[in-house]
C-alpha cells in the first residue's frame, strides 16, 4: 500500500487491523508491511491510524514468539511514538509500555533492538521529568552507553539520540554525571577523538550531548576538567564541516555562560588553551557559523 493512495484510509486500515489479528502468519507479516508504509504518513498518523487504534494488536504481536512479527511490529510502533503522533499520548498511558520497550533493547535480533532503542529515543524526546525518570529506571544510563558502544553506526547514533533526549535538564544532568560522569566521559570522548573510526554525524551528534551537559552546574566543571575533551572542542573550531564548527562553539558558550564561582577559572582555561582566539577567527567564517562565535565571544570576560 502506498502512502500516496490512502483515499479510503480508513477502510484500508479496517482490513489490515482484521488482518494483523488473522491466525495465518504470513497475512499478519503482510498487513504489518502495509501497516508500517501507511505509518510513515502524518496525515494517516494524525487520522485513520488513531482512529482505528492499531496500537493495541500492534503491542499484542511484540509480545509474541516470532522474530519476524516482533521486528515488523516495533519497527511500526516507532512511527507511531514520533513526537506529532496523537497515538504517543495513548500509548504511554498503557501500563508497561515503557518496560516493553526497554525489553525490546535486550533482544538478541539487532532489528528489534535498533527498533527498542529508536522507540525510547522518540518517547524521551521532549518528555517530562517524570517519564524520564521512569525511562531510566527500566533501561538506565549505563545500558544507554553500552549500546551507544555498539558496533551498528544506526545503532549507535540512536542510543546517542536516546542519551542526548535523557540529558536535557540542568539538574538532571548534574544527576547523571554525579553518579555516572566517568563513565559517560569514558564512552563518548573517544568517539570525538577517533576521526578515522567515527563518521562526522556521530561526532556532530557527541557534541549535542555535550552541549546539554555543559548546561549542568556540576557538570560543566566535570568536562573542563578534561584536557582531552577541550583539545576536542578546539580542533572541531577549526574544521571544515561547519555543524561540526556550531556544535563545538555552542558547547564551549554554555560552559563559559554562567555566574557560578567557577566561571572565571573556566574561561582562564579556554583562553589558555586558544578557544578564545579559535572563535575570534570564527567571525570571518561563514555567518551561520560567525553568528555562534559572536554569542559565544560576549560571555568571555
């Protein structure tokens, strides 16, 4: 079924709910592909699919013993967990939906645990603190980061995703690197620093972590403290890719922007280290990427 024919959605969508409740397997698999296609749409997302509430035998089959319908199945659920999905709401009141996807991580088929991880990576995104806390408690920060060490880029950009969504409140943030700092830093700095190994776009996406840690009282502090990490962020200032280039200048700018008793000694350290003059250079950049030098340049006393 193509997402460009869905004149009659919701009549589409009738059959194929029928038919992911059908005894036979293969017309389960086959409404499922269908299934996954129309969920690619926002307008069947927004209409037909809530309508029809296909969550509910969609959750029905993640829990069965075939591989083939729990890879087809949590792949779809993902479509339905984006953040403009009025199925998301629903599915989050569900009880155990959060511990579904957390097992979903823990399979042994790599589909269904790429599917596990992008499903919380979507829940978790823009989420409350509570629903993060309650996400943590099922698939914590230290199952967050041995996934992000694994050895499937798509794999590894989503638990980065899933990690960055975790990490977005100060004091949440100063939370996770209190008690977990050391091994968050020991995870991902080698990630920023192996060129040769990791792709640009998990780079660019290491950074975005480290720009919601730099926001973290505690935490800011934690990440000056490494030499290697600024020595990072200095080269990225002076790279050809210029996500690379904004990424590195936002993150230097929260660790500088702030009136704790440590801002100071921070500042003294960049400036040391060339930050100060790497962004200086900036400004001749192209202006997307001056105009985040700017901001940064105005918070350096």
């Amino acid at each position: 079924v193509s997402t460009q024919s869905t004149g009659e959605g919701e009549n589409i969508i009738s059959h194929l709910k029928f038919g992911l409740q059908d005894d036979s397997l293969e017309v389960q698999v086959a409404a499922l592909s269908c299934l996954h296609s129309l969920s690619r749409s926002v307008k069947q997302l927004r209409t037909s699919l809530l309508d029809a509430e296909v969550w509910q035998p969609l959750l029905k089959l993640i829990n069965t013993d075939d591989n083939e319908l729990v890879r087809k199945s949590s792949k779809t659920l993902c479509n339905l967990l984006i953040d403009f999905s009025p199925s998301k709401d629903i599915l989050l009141e569900q009880e155990g939906t959060v511990e579904l996807l957390s097992n979903l991580v823990l399979n042994g088929d790599d589909e269904v645990k790429l599917n596990g991880v992008w499903a919380l990576m979507n829940i978790t995104y823009k989420a409350d603190p509570d629903l993060r806390s309650k996400i943590l408690s099922h698939f914590g920060v230290l199952q967050i980061l041995e996934t992000v060490e694994d050895e499937c880029p798509e794999l590894k950009m989503k638990a980065l995703g899933l990690l960055r969504n975790v990490l977005c409140e100060p004091d949440e943030v100063d939370e996770v690197m209190t008690s977990h700092g050391r091994e968050v830093l020991r995870t991902l700095i080698p990630i920023i620093t192996d060129e040769e190994k990791c792709s640009i776009e998990e780079q660019e996406q290491v950074l975005c972590v480290f720009i919601n840690i730099a926001t973290g009282h505690i935490a800011k502090n934690l990440l000056v403290e490494r030499q290697d990490l600024l020595e990072c962020l200095l080269k990225f200032l002076g790279h050809s890719n210029s996500q690379l280039q904004i990424a590195a200048t936002t993150c230097i700018t929260h660790l500088v922007k702030s009136d704790d008793s440590g801002c100071m000694e921070r500042q003294n350290k960049l400036k040391e280290l060339g930050h100060f003059k790497a962004l200086q250079a900036l400004l001749a950049a192209r202006p997307e990427v001056a105009d985040r030098a700017k901001i940064a340049l105005q918070y350096f006393q």
